[in-house]
C-alpha cells in the first residue's frame, strides 16, 4: 500500500529506501455500490445480520465525512448524514467502525496530490479501522459476525483504489486486510496501529534490519516512529536504537526502547561520532541521514523530497503483518502511542485534523467514539 523506492548511492554502497504514503479508495458514487454475490455463492445479504450469537440491524444510511472537491479539509470535508451504507462484495467483511485514525496521507490525498491515480469523488476519507464485523461476504472464512477485527483498509496506492474509507459508521474490507483485535487493546488503541506499525515493519523489513544491527530513528515520538522503536527493540532484536524528539518527548523515547535519546534542538545526530546501520527517516532529512549511516547501510525514509535514482516498490498492506505482530502487542512489547488530546469525537473529526497537520502529535490521533 505504500510505494517503496530503493537508491544505489555512492561507490560506498549506501541504500536509501523511501516509503511514500499515498492512499487508495474503493471506486464507486456518492451512492455507493451495493454488490451482491455471484450465483456461485451464498450467505446472509438481509438488512439483518445474524451470527448465532449475534444480530445487527444495518440501516439503508449512515453518517460518513465526504469530500466531493479537492481542498483542505476544513474546506471540503464535511459531514454527511444520507450516505448508503455499502454492501459487501463476495471477499469483504462489512464493519460497524467504532474508532478510527488519521493519518498524514488522508489531507495529502484530499489536497489533490495524488489525482492522478484517485478513484472519482465524493470519497470518504480514512485508512485506519477498528469495530465489529456486522455482514460477511459469502467467500469469508476466517471473520463472523460479531468478531472484534482492525486494519488498514486501504490495500493498494495505485490499483483498484477504494472510495469508502474508515471516517464512516460502516466501511467493507477485504478479509485480507484485516486482523482480529488483540484482546488487551481498546478500540481507539486497535486502530492507532496499522497503517504506521505495518509502513515501520515493511520499512525494517525492506532494509534488510536484523539482530544485532543499529539504528537511528528520525522523529522517534510520532505515529511511524514510535513503532520503528518498538519494533526495531523487541522484535527485530537491535543492539542499538537511537532516535530523536524534542527535548519535552526524551523520557518517551527511553520507555519505547531507545537507548539513546537526541534532542534534535540542541545536538546534530550526524555529529555524534557513531553511525547506524539504518536510519529510518520520518521527518524529511534523508540528505542529513546519509552522514549518519554506516558504510553498506540504509536509510530509510516515509516523506519527499528523496535522494534520486531509485527503483521503486509497490507495497501491498495486509493483515498478515498485524497477525504476525499479535504475540509481541499481547505481551506489551509493542505497544500503541495515542496522542493526549485523543481521541477526538466523531463530530471533531475537523479539529482532529487541524491538530494533526500541526506536526505536533505524539503517537497518533485518534477519532472515537463513532456512532
């Protein structure tokens, strides 16, 4: 879901690697399909879903915040109250969302940046889902109604881009996407983690990151950042993480798992004598991370402007990275960081977003709860 480009630099054998967040919506009208199964198929498409256990009333309408022209959100995005709940198609879960997060992308893509690639407006913005499956698609096997489940529902960037997103009373998801929520985690917690722990985990992943290597975190107390920590720690087996903040955020860093905590304000992390054998950047200084890496090292970065050439990767988000990650979140090894004005109510979802293009949040902001 992410796009992935890996620079050769320099006869010293560096590799930078730059994860560009864009987003991808489900293709349909204001008026959202309502698919069926194919004849080889059944299941329950009622306005009732039940389970054995389990009945959900889905209403015809639900509320949703829309945007239906490119802009900033405090000009395009608006809450609507006559939205048609999507139907699922033969693959997709149909969730009852209860909490939901930002992320940077959501005003990237509803300032127009990547139209190119968009699927057509209205669109209803969001990636990250937490709630309770109410309908299951007649191909679904592993989720029933009434499971607890999380995810990014946003599979790809460029290919078959969803329209429905997760800032709804209802969105469908592929069963692929999608994850049963670990029990020790709240809703808002659920959904503060996939998009940013699974763009940390590919990032590390595709850096070839491994026990016993270093690392330098760039931005250490925001939503991607955090989880590199983390990760990085308690689950790749680093012997070193470094990572940067403000000086306020430094004792945050050492409870994630930094070893080495670098005000950004007062030091120059490419100043410190030792290098990395990743930096993973995620505030924009994939030139500055260079100096800071170790000969046949990487660097990793989430924003633009990169360091050219490049080959590029298209990432594909799944559930399979939170299914792998369940046993280290259950034992608290990895753990979600909420920022403290969270969670913003449904009807704040404006707010939430001016806050988070602030630049100021710690860990992720967080919409909930989600009538």
């Amino acid at each position: 879901m992410y796009i992935l480009l890996i620079f050769a630099l320099l006869p010293r054998a560096y590799n930078l690697l730059a994860i560009n967040l864009q987003s991808s919506v489900q293709n349909c009208r204001h008026e959202f399909h309502r698919d069926t199964c194919s004849t080889r198929c059944t299941g329950n498409y009622s306005a009732m879903a039940t389970s054995a256990t389990t009945t959900f009333d889905i209403p015809p309408k639900m509320k949703a915040w829309v945007y239906s022209q490119y802009g900033k959100p405090e000009d395009v995005l608006k809450l609507e109250t006559d939205v048609a709940v999507p139907d699922v198609k033969d693959d997709q879960v149909l969730i009852k969302v209860v909490a939901a997060a930002l992320n940077p992308v959501d005003p990237k893509r509803m300032a127009g940046l990547f139209k190119d690639t968009d699927s057509p407006l209205p669109v209803v913005t969001g990636h990250d889902v937490a709630g309770v499956v109410v309908k299951v698609g007649c191909e679904v096997k592993e989720f029933k109604v009434g499971d607890e489940v999380y995810g990014d529902i946003q599979e790809h960037a460029l290919e078959n881009p969803k329209q429905s997103g997760s800032l709804a009373e209802y969105t469908p998801v592929e069963e692929r996407l999608l994850a049963l929520k670990p029990k020790n985690l709240s809703f808002p917690e659920a959904a503060s983690l996939p998009l940013a722990v699974e763009t940390a985990y590919e990032g590390l992943e595709r850096s070839g990151f491994s026990a016993g290597k270093s690392i330098l975190v760039l931005g250490g107390a925001g939503g991607v950042g955090s989880f590199v920590i983390q990760l990085a720690k308690h689950v790749f087996g680093a012997s070193k993480v470094a990572a940067t903040s403000s000086s306020g955020k430094l004792e945050l860093l050492k409870s994630l798992g930094a070893d080495l905590a670098i005000d950004y304000k007062k030091e120059n992390y490419e100043d410190l004598g030792e290098k990395f054998d990743v930096v993973y950047d995620t505030v924009g200084e994939s030139g500055r991370a260079l100096k800071a890496v170790n000969e046949g090292g990487s660097v990793v970065t989430i924003t633009w402007p990169v360091v050219p050439p490049a080959s590029i990767f298209v990432l594909t988000s799944t559930g399979s990275i939170l299914k792998k990650l369940k046993p280290f979140i259950e034992e608290e090894k990895v753990k979600p960081l909420i920022d403290p004005k969270s969670p913003y109510p449904f009807s704040q979802t404006l707010e939430a977003f001016s806050y988070l293009q602030t630049g100021r949040a710690t860990g992720k902001v967080v919409i909930y709860p989600i009538p």
